[in-house]
C-alpha cells in the first residue's frame, strides 16, 4: 500500500481533472454540433446536385445547338459505343472455361521384323521369304545321248529320275529357288513323271506326251503347260536337231503360269537338316543300274562339298551353260516295280512304273546311307521317305535327286 502511494507523481490528480473538464460538453452543445455537421453535409450535397444539373444542361445545350447532320453521327458513335460496351460485359459474364482436349497418341506396334531368309519349301536352303511364294515348276528334260549336255538341271531342287521308253531315261525336274534363263531340252510326258510333280503342286512344262499322260494330267486335274498348246513360251534352236531343240526359262514359264493363274504352290516340304558329314564316310561310290552304260548313273562322294558328284557314260555329268558337274547334296534310290506299257510311236515301249504305293528306299548323304522307306498315297500327296521305325528321314538342305531302280539289286554302293 506504501508503494502505491509512493508511485503517484504529485499534480497528477489536478491534471487528470483538467483533462476531463475539457473534454466535458453539454447536451445542448452536442446537440448544436450534430445539427450543424448536417446541415454542412447537406449543403454539400445540395452543391453537387447543382453542379451535375449545370453540367447535363450544358451538354443539353451543346447538343441541341448541333446540325442535325452532327447529331446523328453523334447518336450512331454513342449506339456503337454502348453496343461494345454491352458485348465486352456478355463475354465477360459468359465467357466459357477454357478446357484442354487430352491428346492421346495412338502408338501403333511395330510390325514384326521379317527374317532376311527363311528355309526354302523346296530344297532347305536359305531364301528370300518371297521365294516361297513362287509356284514350283516342274520341266521335263530329255536325257538321250544328242540331248547332252543338258541346260539347267543344275539349278534344279529336285529331280526325278526314271526310264521313259527304250532305256532311255528322262528327269523331272522342279524349279522354285532358282530362276535359269535357259532350260533344256523339253521332252514328253509320262504318267509316273506328272504323279510325282503332283506332289509338289506344280504345273509341269513338257513337250506332248504318252496317250496315257495327255489323257491323265486332264483326268487328274495336273496343271498342263504343254508346248503343243502354249508354243510361244518356248523355243526351238538350231544348233540341236528335233526333238532335241525345245528350250525354255522359267521368266517364260512363270509369265504362262500367271495368266493360268497359277501363282504359288501348296505342297508338303521333304523335311530338311543341316549338313552332318562322317568323319569317316562309309559311301564313297553310287551306282545305280536303270538300263545299261549309256544311262546308267554313278556318284563319287565329295567330301569336301559333302555332296556326290554325278557320272554317266564314264564322263562328268555337267552344265551346258556353266560346264560344272551337277553334284547333288542327297540321292536317293527308290524301288518301283517297272513293267512295259504300250508301244510308242518308234517302236519302243512305254515304260510303266507302279509309282504308287510303297517299296524300299536308299538315301545317301553325308557320306553314309539309310535304308528305310518311300510312300506315295495318291497322285496328289507327296513322296514321303521313313527310318525302319517309321520316323521321316530329315535330308540335307540343297538339291535332291531320286532315281527309280526296279530291284534291290539295282542299287549297289
């Protein structure tokens, strides 16, 4: 209580007082100040009103003292004015939000990359995958003794070999892989022969042919490219005397074959393996007996190509064009019951073989031989070749030749 006593400063008390007494007003004073601010704010009020109403009866007078021709400009710029003013005030109170549509970017998925080759259908070997699209043509090649050299059979896939008449012996031969420029000489049709290219699906270029064949390749529903019918698709050269002088190329062949539309073929492939050579090969000589020296065939195994060089008459047996030695990468001997048909035009026999069925099979490659099994169900089915247990015997990718013998002891080795 002392503290508080001590802590007041002296005069304190008098100013306090006298600062309240000033402040101190009557009721009538805040009543004359109150009265006084209003009527200051209402004479204020009263000044502006009388200012504006100057100001509209100027312009009013402005406006009245302007030609008529003022007037309107002056109307149609204050309608345009308001006009603005009334769209900006739309837009600004409808204006739509702004949205941003989502972008979807449709990635499409890359197109499986193509292998740069695939496995020939006909050979196995490596191809452009539109090779496969190809149809396989099939040509008959004569094989007398003023036909050789022969031209193309080299490039040949497969070639099928048996006697045509008189011991004379005659190939089939199926192109697909490769397209030769030069191709011959044509020669007649045979049953067997149109059977076996039935196989591959292919239509068969010939030169006529047995009345069986000419018969049959219609009965059977064969895909006929026959000269007699389709001359200028072929040639006939001068430096060879007929019959041995019809020529071809596949270009021609596949151009015939387009306007048949034969485009493609659809067959069952031969099953194919890689190359597996011996290290000691247990073939090294073929020999098969058909008719006699003039036709009768021998391989010599090559080991360094893994494939056989073929033989007739005791000389090479080679390309017209390129002189290499045909050397085929698998042979086969296949034992077709072989009897005579009718005479031909010569005198000679037709051969007749019975091609379809079954009989024993001798395959040769890398060296070594399988004996197992050939079967042909029906003319358009293909040639099948199985182990003694009955699986498909895989054969070397490259070009394959099969030969028709009529026995087991036609095939020595």
């Amino acid at each position: 209580m002392t503290m508080d006593n001590e802590d007041r400063t002296p005069g304190s008390a008098a100013e306090h007082h006298a600062h309240h007494h000033n402040d101190f007003r009557t009721p009538q004073q805040i009543a004359t100040e109150t009265t006084d601010k209003s009527y200051e704010a209402s004479s204020e009020s009263e000044h502006k009103d009388l200012t504006t109403k100057k100001i509209h009866k100027r312009l009013w007078n402005k406006f009245r003292d302007l030609s008529t021709r003022r007037k309107v400009i002056l109307i149609v710029v204050l309608v345009l004015i308001l006009a603005g003013l009334g769209l900006i005030i739309h837009q600004a109170f409808h204006k739509k939000p702004v949205t941003t549509a989502a972008v979807v970017q449709i990635v499409k998925p890359k197109p499986a990359a193509q292998p740069a080759t695939v496995a020939s259908n006909l050979t196995g070997l490596q191809v452009s995958p539109s090779v496969n699209q190809r149809p396989v043509t099939g040509i008959m090649i004569e094989n007398s003794l003023d036909a050789r050299p022969q031209s193309g059979i080299i490039d040949a896939g497969v070639v099928f070999e048996a006697i045509a008449e008189g011991g004379v012996t005659r190939f089939l031969t199926l192109f697909q892989d490769t397209q030769p420029s030069y191709i011959g000489p044509v020669r007649s049709l045979r049953p067997y022969y149109l059977s076996w290219d039935m196989g591959f699906d292919a239509p068969i270029a010939h030169v006529g042919g047995s009345p069986d064949a000419l018969s049959d390749i219609g009965t059977w529903g064969g895909k006929d490219l026959d000269e007699f019918s389709n001359g200028s698709y072929y040639q006939r050269i001068s430096s060879r005397q007929a019959p041995h002088n019809v020529y071809t190329s596949i270009s021609q062949l596949n151009t015939l074959e387009a306007k048949k539309g034969w485009t493609s073929s659809t067959y069952t492939s031969f099953p194919r393996k890689a190359d597996s050579p011996a290290k000691n090969p247990t073939v090294t000589g073929i020999d098969l007996n058909l008719s006699g020296p003039d036709y009768n065939p021998h391989y010599a195994y090559n080991a360094a190509t893994n494939s056989y060089n073929r033989s007739q008459l005791g000389a090479p047996m080679t390309d017209q064009q390129s002189g290499a030695q045909i050397s085929p990468k698998v042979v086969i001997a296949i034992v077709v019951p072989l009897s005579q048909g009718a005479l031909d035009a010569s005198g000679a026999y037709y051969s007749d073989y019975s091609f379809i069925g079954s009989g024993t099979a001798y395959v040769f490659q890398d060296g070594g031989v399988t004996i197992g099994t050939w079967q042909k169900t029906s003319n358009t089915s293909q040639i099948t070749f199985t182990n003694p247990n009955g699986t498909p015997i895989t054969l070397n990718a490259g070009q394959t030749w099969i030969t028709a013998v009529g026995t087991s002891s036609d095939v020595s080795y």
